[in-house]
C-alpha cells in the first residue's frame, strides 16, 4: 500500500519520525524545482539506509506513443540488473524492498530497474504472449526515467550528523573504467 501526503513545511526528518511511529516501511519524497521533478529521497523505515537519486528523462505513460495501461491491482515482477558491487547490492535491495515481494503473474507486470555505468534505468512493462507461449511483447506501460545515485547514508536522514556509507562527486569520475554502483 502506498499514501500521499502533501510535504508542506515539515521537515523530512520528522517525517520519517512520524511515518516510523505509524509503521511505515519507507518514506519517498520527491525533489522538483519549477515543476519539474529533480530528485528523490528513498529513506527505509524504521533504521534506514537513506539515498538520494537525481531522476533525469522522466516521461509519463500519457506522454509514450502506443504506451499501456495496467491494472495496478496485480503485484508487479521486479528485475534487478547489473547491481554487482556491494554498494549496488545494498542499494538494489532498498529499491526491491519499495514493491510487494510476491509478483502476480497473472497482472503480466514487470518493473526493471537497469545499472548501467552507474546510471539506474527504470522501466515499466506489460508482456503478452504471441504464438501459444513461444514468442512474447513488451508493452511499455511508463513512467520512463533515469536515476543517478548521488549519496547513500546510514540510517534514517540526518543531514548534520549522518554516516555516509558513499557521496557522489565529480573527481571520483575520473577513471571511466571505475564503477560504483
């Protein structure tokens, strides 16, 4: 199950106090900036990690030609690819754990998360079988957008005294053989 609650002025962490105390599993707030969506904060409740993901090529499913659309009803499958480092495993799980972990597969939904040269890919997907099973169609449902991983911290939010376990800057992308995540 997933609420929304407009931020207003509180600041995110009491509200990752207030949503722990009511046992939510994770806290997502979204980052925009003249309208436009900039960022996400993914906090995993009730002892964290907490990451922060700059969002980049967003586009919606009304926006995709020929896009889908789907029962959200149905549990999605989830695939994970190409999180191999140890920072990617960590953060490949805080993403696997915002979805249901029993897929329905009769919903026929998959949603990918793809790691490539530290850039996750996101796509949503419907899948049809064609020939009696032997072939089958992707059918992006949407939204469609990239994520950069920019920190992780240990914890829940805390920006004055938090441990981060890893912070993205420029000069660590000198080396374009060098992965992080």
């Amino acid at each position: 199950n997933c609420f929304y609650y407009p931020r207003k002025e509180f600041p995110f962490k009491k509200i990752c106090e207030y949503a722990s105390n009511r046992d939510f599993t994770d806290v997502m707030l979204f980052h925009e900036k003249a309208q436009v969506l900039q960022g996400v904060y993914i906090s995993h409740l009730p002892k964290g990690p907490t990451s922060y993901w700059r969002i980049t090529r967003l586009k919606l499913g009304q926006e995709m030609k020929g896009g889908a659309s789907c029962n959200a009803s149905h549990n999605p499958e989830l695939i994970l690819n190409q999180f191999v480092t140890r920072l990617g495993r960590r953060l490949a799980r805080q993403l696997a754990a915002l979805f249901p972990q029993r897929p329905d597969f009769e919903g026929r939904r998959t949603i990918t998360f793809h790691n490539q040269r530290d850039f996750v890919f996101f796509r949503h997907y419907r899948y049809a079988f064609k020939d009696e099973g032997e072939k089958c169609k992707l059918q992006e449902i949407g939204p469609r957008f990239t994520m950069k991983c920019r920190y992780l911290q240990h914890g829940t939010f805390d920006a004055k005294s938090g441990e981060y376990e890893y912070i993205w800057r420029p000069d660590s992308q000198v080396s374009r053989k060098a992965f992080f995540v």
